[in-house]
C-alpha cells in the first residue's frame, strides 16, 4: 500500500464528472490496484476513487487512473509532496464475527428453539466450498435447514445465505435444504428479497437468548 500526503487537484470523467480544487489531501494506492482520495474530515468514505481493475500512470506530476471496464478517469494533480511512503501489508486474515454475533451463533446452537420448535442441531459452522454456514439444523419434519446468523441482516447477508443454499442442495445427502436469515434487526429490504428466494427471517432478541441461558446458571442475587 501506497500512502501519499500532497496538495493536489482531482477531476474525475466519465459517466460522471467531479472536481475536487487545490488542496491538502491523502491518496492511497492499494496492492489491489484501487486509488482512493481522502481529506481529513468525512469519516471513512473518500472524497473519491477508482475501484480495480484499472491501471495508474504515473508522471512527474500527475496521475492517470484509468478503469478498464468503463474508460472512466481519475486524474491528480499533484501540485506538492508532503510525505511519500509504501507499506507491504501482507495477507489479510479476513472480518472476524465480532463478539455479538458470534455469541449469537453459541446461543443458537445450545438451544435451537427461537428458530423452530422442535429443531435440533447438527453442527456449528458447516463447511461448503465457499465457506461455512453458521448452524445446520433439522426440523421438526427431518429436514435440513442452513442458518445464517447476522447482528443487522442486510441484502449482503441473503445473498450469502442464498450462495451457501445453491451449494448446499447440489448435495444429494442432503437436499432439499431450507434457509432461514437470522438477525437482530433485519432491513426491510433484505425480507422482501429473502422472502421472494423462499428464505424466513427470524428476529432475535440477544437479552432474551441470554436470559434463556443465564436462568440455569447459578446467580448471586
């Protein structure tokens, strides 16, 4: 990763145009090829950017960001240099579940009755080829069900939900496989699409799911 601290004009062109006057700006080229622009204010969205594939040339005083896909470009002007340094970042290891959601899924697992009456587990972080459902459970019927467990349940999420069910019901040791989205909050826009590919969406009460556990532990008062 490249990080560069210059005084710099941007014009964007394209399907779009944008213009970004002189001034004091930070530019980061990344190992994947995307250029972002960022001042110093706007929390973490840049001002902006060029998304790979594209390709960067880069001259004295300027630099070209072209996208392969549409032609768009992003050109910098870089008027002065404050600080120039490159960084080898490595592999990223990849989002961990933060502590919510992954206390979630141990919830779930322990005791599967807020998704269905009658469930039973059959293993926590079932292996796919494109990564591992949170829970695989049987219904009461006998069925499988694949259970994606989210802390705010967007599109994202029933679009990974649906990508694992694809997978999962080519196995005929397996199939028909159900899918259910499981949340704490599920955007209204993310149950209409799992609604329409046959998914159900559970809301989960995280206080309620620890109570249920907590009510069998011993307690102080």
């Amino acid at each position: 990763m490249r990080l560069l601290v210059a005084r710099c004009q941007v014009d964007y062109t394209g399907r779009l145009s944008a213009h970004l006057p002189m001034a004091t700006r930070l530019l980061i080229w990344k190992a994947d090829g995307s250029v972002l622009v960022h001042a110093d204010g706007g929390s973490y969205k840049p001002l902006n950017w060029m998304t790979p594939p594209c390709s960067v040339v880069e001259g004295p005083t300027e630099w070209t960001v072209t996208s392969k896909k549409t032609g768009d470009q992003l050109k910098i002007t870089i008027e002065e240099v404050f600080h120039d340094s490159s960084h080898e970042l490595g592999v990223d290891p990849g989002l961990q579940k933060d502590g919510v959601e992954a206390h979630l899924q141990e919830l779930l697992a322990a005791d599967t009755a807020p998704l269905g009456k009658g469930w039973s587990l059959i293993r926590r972080e079932y292996p796919t080829a494109i990564g591992p459902v949170d829970l695989m459970c049987r219904d009461s019927d006998g069925k499988h069900v694949a259970v994606e467990i989210k802390r705010q349940g967007g599109i994202d999420g029933v679009e990974q939900l649906t990508r694992y069910l694809e997978l999962l019901n080519r196995d005929p040791l397996l199939a028909p496989v159900d899918g259910v989205f499981a949340a704490q909050a599920i955007k209204p826009q993310a149950r209409v699409l799992a609604e329409d590919r046959g998914i159900r969406c559970v809301v989960l009460d995280y206080d309620d799911l620890r109570g249920a556990v907590d009510e069998s532990q011993p307690r102080l008062f």
